[in-house]
C-alpha cells in the first residue's frame, strides 16, 4: 500500500468468493476508492465450461451490501468512491448498484 500511495496509483478492491486468493480489503491509496463487485459464486468460479455471466451469477443480499456501504462510509481522506459490480447475469448488477446507491446516500 505504502507503494501505491508514494507513487498516486489507486488500490482496486475486490469482494470474490472466499477462498479464491483474492483478498477483500478495503483501503484508499489517495482521494478515490475503487472496490469491485465480483460475486460470490465460489461454485462457478473456476469452471471452465460455463459461460463468463455464470461466473458472475451472484445477487448479493442487502445485508451484503450493508456490510459493505457501511465500511465505505468509514473511509477516512476519500473524495470519491467508485464501486464497480461485476456479477454480469441478468439485472443482477444493475439491482445491487441501484441497492448500494441508496445505502450509500442514507
């Protein structure tokens, strides 16, 4: 992180499924955040005969959601925070980001 601050390059965020290597600390390396939603579909994640949306295929619940806009909102030093959902199937993107805006403007 120390890295990233040093040379004003903005750490990427990542919520994945447990135990799939990647870690999901939250932290902001300068002014914006950036965390990406990737869902939590440990089942299909590392198949190799599905598609990319069922990969993806993840709703996250709104307690999810909370836990998150909640640490989001504790970010100390952050002017913006962009968050990026990545779990492509059907609307299921679009419902979590329109959930999170919400918790996010309470």
């Amino acid at each position: 992180m120390r890295f990233l601050r040093k040379h004003a390059l903005t750490y990427v965020s990542v919520d994945a499924p447990a135990g799939v290597g990647v870690s999901s600390v939250l932290e902001a390396t300068g002014a914006d955040a950036y965390v990406r939603f990737h869902g939590r579909n440990r089942e299909n994640w590392f198949k190799h005969n599905v598609e990319v949306a069922e990969r993806y295929k993840y709703l996250y619940s709104e307690r999810e959601l909370a836990d998150w806009a909640k640490r989001l909102k504790q970010l100390s030093g952050v002017c913006r925070a962009f968050v990026i959902f990545n779990n492509c199937y059907r609307n299921f993107g679009i419902m979590n980001a329109t959930t999170m805006s919400q918790m996010l403007s309470r």
